[in-house]
C-alpha cells in the first residue's frame, strides 16, 4: 500500500509539472492558505477584497485556500512555484524552513517581535542579479509571522493560534511580498 501511495504521489507530481508546462506567466500576486484546525476558505474571499482594495490596479491579488488541511497538497503547492505567499501551519512552515524554502524576514519585521517565527533555518545567498545562490546556509532567522498577530486576520476574526505566515524561495517579487505581508501585519 505504501509504494502505491508513492507512485500516486509521483503521478500527481508529474501531472502538476506537465501542466505548468506552456502556460503564460501569471501576473497575479498569489496567496495559498491552509489550515489544520479549522476552515480557512471561510475568510478567502474577504481577505482578498481587503488586500485588493488596499493595492488597486498596481497588482491583482488571488487568495486561495485548501479547503481541507493535506500535506501532499501544500508539497504540491511548493513544487508548482505559483505562490508569493503561503499561510499554513506552525509545523510545516519550521519543517519546510528547516529545508531552505522561506526567505528571511529580518530586514522588514523586527525578531524579538515575532519571536515564534524565529528559528533555524536554511537560506540562499542572493547576488546583485537577483540569482539565488545553489548552497543552503543554515542559520537563525524570522522566516514565518504568526497569523494571530497580525491585524487583517484579527480584523477578520478568524482564530488562527498555530499559523504563520511566510514568503517561499519561488516568490516572484521578494520586495512586494515583504510589502504585502507588512501591510497585513501592521494595516499601513
């Protein structure tokens, strides 16, 4: 049973690779949620109007959420490269940091502040072309910002006590997601 989850697995991988293939690039600035006490997608669609509202005609925002909490699917959701942003929980943003797959937030939000989010991690070096380096440093950083502390979700009223918040490596526009996640954080 379990090389046929595995292969089950590794088909669904190729099928997600085989139909990124051709696309055209997506201008959207994307947003997946998950949740593995509650449901997320209750608050999808007024988080998004919030966040559009705030950016206007500068960048169209698409908030989407697992419906159900799966594992596979947030992997999928890494493997696709297709988010800016990823919201899930506290167990999977330290496991997927400990891999090298956030970005470090130190320069936009302050440490001590956000202390949960503060852990050791695994993080590229990035040269002045904007490439990201092939060899993972590991170290202590602020890769993830607790969702209960920040002010669109308590606005939004949704208890969300063990996610975080957190920018992956694939991001298309490191400047404008820590803008994003600033402006979600402080509503400024």
């Amino acid at each position: 049973m379990a090389n046929r989850s595995r292969w089950a697995l590794v088909a669904l991988l190729f099928m997600v690779l085989l139909t990124a293939c051709g696309k055209e690039e997506d201008t959207a600035f994307r947003i997946f949620m998950t949740d593995d006490q509650g449901s997320i997608a209750s608050i999808e669609e007024e988080l998004q109007s919030k966040l559009q509202e705030k950016y206007g005609d500068r960048i169209k925002i698409e908030v989407i959420s697992s419906p159900i909490y799966n594992q596979q699917k947030l992997l999928l959701e890494y493997v696709g490269k297709a988010n800016d942003l990823m919201i899930m929980p506290e167990n999977d943003m330290k496991a997927y940091g400990s891999q090298g797959s956030h970005i470090e937030l130190e320069d936009t939000f302050n440490p001590e502040t956000y202390s949960r989010g503060f852990f050791k991690g695994g993080t590229y070096e990035i040269d002045e072309n904007g490439d990201m380096s092939k060899d993972m440093v590991m170290g202590d950083h602020l890769f993830g910002i607790p969702l209960d502390e920040m002010k669109i979700f308590q606005e939004l009223n949704y208890p969300a006590k063990n996610l975080f918040a957190t920018i992956p490596v694939s991001t298309s526009d490191i400047a404008l997601a820590k803008e994003v996640l600033k402006f979600m954080t402080e509503l400024n």
